[in-house]
C-alpha cells in the first residue's frame, strides 16, 4: 500500500474509534438498506465485552471483492482495463446517489447523526484541527482553514453523508456491481458537496502524489455531470468543498504523523496539494 494512503486510512480509523459509537454505524447501515442501498443488513451492536474483550458490529457477510485503498496500485482496478474501470466508477457515483436519496429527517437518523449545517460541520472539524495538532497545525491547514471560513458558501439541502467515499469502502460482485457499501463510521448530515469534494480532492490527491490516475476514471467534470444526471441536483461551490475535504484529510494525516513520532511531518507532501488547491479556488 502507498504510504501516504496507508497513513490516510489509519488515520481514519483512529479517528473514528474516537468519535463515533458503533450505534450511530448500525443505525446508518439499516436505514440504507431498507431504502435499496446495498448495505449488510441488519447489523447489530454487540455490547457484550466477553466475546473480543469490547462491543463491536455484527452483520452479514456479503461475499465479492474490496478494491485496495489506492486504486491505481490495486490489481482488481489496474488490471481490469479501461472499460471496466469506467464502469467502478460509475458504480461509485451511482452508490453515492442513491445514498444522498435515503430519507433522514423525522428518522432515527436525525437524532443520531452530526449536523446539519455546514457551519456546524466547518467548527467540528476547526475544533479537530486545533485538538489533533496540539494548538499547533501545520501552515497550510490554517491558510486552508481561514480561507474556508472567509468563503463559506451558503447553506444547501442537507443530505445523508457518506463521509468516507472511496472505491475501497465498496464490495464488488462478480459483474462488478457494487454489492456491499462500507465503512459508515464518518456519516453524518450535510451538503452533499460535501462527499463530493472528498471524492474528487482524494482522487486529485491520487494522481498529483503518484503522477497519474487510473486510465479508465473519468475526470472530476465528468463525474460530476454523472451524479447531477442520477439526482437531479445542480452541485455549487465544488471548489470550497474540494479544498475543505483535503483540509480534513491532511488533518487526519498529520495527526497520525504527529502521534507516530515521523520527522516528515513538517513536510508533508499533502499541505503542498491542498496549497495549490487552495490557489486555484483563490482565482
């Protein structure tokens, strides 16, 4: 696994075991599903600590294959070839619609899950930043983070929130039809720009880092003209959004680096990217 994207996705689960509770998780994953979603279903909170010593999720076994967390360096992407590429994709899109469709208000949703404002979601993750870097963050997440709160868009419809929205976090049948949607941990309530721009700033991330995408992936527009055909919906201030998810995936980043003790903190190849995202926003 690329070391950055091991890091990234280390950091995601420190991150969740420290903020969520597994009920919030079952909560999701049940109400997805009894709306078509492809989520194993039901899960069950376990909070008997005599099997593995803590509680923990129970759920169906779905059966089929995880792509790796860096598509480009996983042998079930990169050698499917182009054609079939573009369908994973499109498969991912199609998910991430269907989830933004899930009703939430006047559900158990509503009253387990963060949000709904963006402004609420903008000081959640301000808080994370100044807790995770020890009142000291890196100088790109502070230009970062002032410049989101200066151009905070308004307030759009809020949606249920993936919040993890990668090609790893699905299971793929043998006609590579997206089978299973995983990892809820990062759910919440919010504009739905807001799983978008993780999609596209992680994938952006993926190919400045490593020098290129997978042949098959359709461009951030292209992607983004697939998700307003299948919801309806006119996506605004991608840019902001884009720039807000690398703020919160370098935080959790340099925050593994911090607590791992590595010296190439400081120079942390993703404050560089979120720096030359936040340019192009500025213009």
């Amino acid at each position: 696994m690329p070391q950055a994207f091991g890091m990234l996705k280390l950091s995601l689960f420190e991150l969740s075991s420290q903020i969520d509770d597994l009920g919030p998780q079952a909560d999701v994953q049940n109400a997805v599903a009894a709306h078509g979603v492809p989520a194993p279903a039901p899960a069950l909170v376990v909070a008997d600590s005599e099997w593995i010593g803590s509680p923990f999720l129970a759920m169906p076994r779905v059966r089929g294959d995880v792509p790796g967390p860096a598509p480009l360096f996983d042998s079930y992407v990169r050698d499917a070839g182009p054609v079939v590429q573009r369908i994973l994709h499109d498969e991912l899109v199609d998910t991430l619609a269907a989830i933004h469709a899930v009703p939430w208000a006047g559900t158990v949703l509503e009253a387990t899950l963060p949000g709904t404002r963006l402004c609420d979601r903008f000081e959640y993750w301000r808080a994370y930043v100044a807790w995770a870097a020890e009142g000291d963050p890196l100088p790109a997440l502070a230009e970062a983070l002032d410049w989101c709160e200066r151009h905070l868009p308004p307030e759009g419809e809020p949606v249920l929130l993936w919040g993890d929205v990668r090609l790893g976090n699905l299971v793929f049948d043998p006609a590579r039809r997206v089978a299973a949607v995983l990892d809820w941990d990062l759910a919440a309530i919010g504009p739905r720009e807001m799983d978008l721009g993780w999609h596209v700033g992680l994938e952006h991330v993926m190919e400045v880092l490593f020098g290129a995408r997978v042949p098959g992936f359709p461009g951030a527009a292209e992607s983004v003209a697939r998700y307003e055909r299948r919801t309806g919906h006119e996506v605004r201030d991608l840019a902001w959004h884009e720039v807000f998810a690398l703020v919160r995936a370098l935080a959790i980043n340099d925050r593994h680096l911090r607590i791992s003790g590595d010296p190439r903190r400081t120079a942390n190849p993703m404050g560089d990217v979120l720096r030359a995202r936040l340019e192009v926003a500025s213009a």
